[in-house]
DNA sequence: GCTTGACCTCAAGTTAAGTTGAGCTTGTAG
DNA sequence: CTACAAGCTCAACTTAACTTGAGGTCAAGC
C-alpha cells in the first residue's frame, strides 16, 4: 500500500471523485485503459487520474462522452501523453468554449430585450433565429425535427 | 383558414419548429396548455407560440424541461401573462445564464494552463475543485456521487 | 482457515426528452 | 358524400450515461 505506482479502480474512485461503475463504464468505451493483475482486476497508471479528471471537467460544458472519447482517443496509446499532447487537446476544446460562451452571451444579451416583446415569431425573433445551431445537443431522442 | 386566434397542434407545430409530438408531450409534462374542440382535438391560443419559443430557448442554454416547468407554472394561469410576467421569468435565467458563462469562462481560461499542469489532483486542481457544482445535470442517473 | 471487504462480469433498470407505430376519429376539399 | 390529410390515445422504443443487483472470485487480517 505504500503508493505504489499503480492504482485499483476503489482508489481511482476515491481519488478522482467518480463511481467504480462509472469507471467501469468509461473502459468499456474506451475512454481510459487498464491491465489487470494475475487475479483479473484493474490496475491503473496514474495518467488515469488526469484522464478522469478531464472527462468530467468536458462534461460538465456539455460535451458528450462520445466526443471526449474521440479526443483522448488522439492521444498516444502507447506512451504516457506529454505536456504537449495534452496541450493540442486542450486547444482544440478552447475553441468549442468559446463558441459556447459567445452562444450564451449572445442569448444572455437577447433574452431580456427580446422576451416580452412579442417578436418571439420563429423568423423574425433575433433570439431564436441566428443561424448558428446552438448544439447543447441533449440526451434524448432528436432525429427528425421536422423535414417538410 | 383566414388567421383565427385558435391554433392547431399542426400550425403550432409548423410555426415553432417543434414536432407535433413534441407539443403532446410538453403538455403532458404541464409546459402548455390547450382546451379541446367537441370533436377532441386541441386548439392553442397564440401565446402558446411564445411559450414554446421560450421552452426552446431555455432547452438550448442547457435548463432541463423541469426547471422550464417550474418556471412557466409560475406563470399566471388564469390570464394571458403580461410583460411584466414575462420580464421576471427571463431575469431568472439571467442569472442562470451569467452563472454558466462565468463556468465557461472559468473552465476555458483554466484548461490550457490546468490540463498539462499535473495538478488535477482532485483536491488541488482549481478547475476541478471550486466549491461552486456546475449543474449541467446532465440526463442519465447522477444519484449516487460516492458518498463517504 | 475463515471471514470480510474489494473486485469482476453481465444483465437489467433509470431518467430525460422525445419519436414511432398501431388503431381509431375528425374535418375539409372536391 | 366520400376520400384523405390531420388529430387523438396509448404503448413501446431510443439515446446517453450511468446505477443496481445477482452471483462469483480475490486478498488481507485475525
């Protein structure tokens, strides 16, 4: 126990603030890796630490696991990631924030203004119809939205 | 055909963009509402055009239909909401909406510098532990955090 | 040596936000 | 007055992101 190099999934758990199952479920999408000990169960280099860390911080803007996972996946499967790998990731995220933050400033700004004044009529509203698509793409099921 | 002040579920659905089941299913949920014909079928009146709008809206920035419930509940019933009515519900999300850029902000200005840093540490990190929870609650099963 | 707490796997349940489909009724244009 | 589009209801399916549970293994303390 004297630390090791090494983690089990509890202490990933603990340490990065997410459920063992939920551990579980991000190997099985191929988020983080782990090998496993003679007798079957996880071990993890501590990079996973970092990994998790990430994933969480992602998600919580909005992004989807789906995306995180294609992400982390352009890191280097074989070494450990260096400062500079994650750097490009970072980078490329940067630029998603700031499209969100300028979609929100731009609601934010047009909301009070726009809200009582009755032109919340689907092509004139400004709020409404900017041509730029949100994309918070919630959970549920959104396919068709109307095709005429 | 020549503009009643009743709406179908199909205009409605064609004027706000959302699908027909869409409607049924906001208003099984309390979000709009509609009285019916003798033969059953829905009318509208029009403010349920900018009900629908705000649902939209507020659905993009990331508020769970819930809280748009909630908030349209908090609505006048009985009379068609004033601006007035209008003007307090969209000062709420204001709010909101400057809580989660500042969380965006926060997030994008903190990841570059953060990410390569080796500071995630759960307890270290200042990206991942503000005492401020970010609350984009997303959809699945978020009960259970790891509770000790 | 046994008990107790971590682990493991796999299947099934959960929530949100709708969609899809079946089977049946309305309403309107020709 | 008869098609046929548009409505209606209700149940079941979908996706994302996990959790819960059952049934079985591993490991460390007493």
């Amino acid at each position: 126990m004297t630390a090791a190099t090494e983690l089990t999934v509890g202490q990933v758990a603990t340490r990065s603030g997410v459920a063992v199952s939920a551990l579980h479920f991000y190997e099985a999408r191929g988020l983080i890796r782990s090998h496993r000990t003679s007798g079957n169960q996880r071990r993890y280099g501590r990079d996973v630490l970092r990994r998790v860390a990430i994933i969480k911080v992602a998600q919580e803007v909005g992004i989807s696991l789906a995306e995180i996972g294609t992400a982390l996946r352009s890191l280097p499967e074989g070494r450990t990631p260096t400062r500079e790998d994650w750097n490009l990731l970072s980078t490329t995220w940067r630029d998603e924030l700031d499209q969100k933050i300028s979609q929100l400033k731009k609601l934010r700004d047009g909301l009070t203004d726009c809200i009582g004044c009755g032109c919340m009529s689907i092509d004139k509203c400004p709020l409404r119809n900017k041509g730029d698509r949100l994309s918070i793409r919630g959970p549920g099921a959104r396919r068709l939205l109307i095709e005429r």
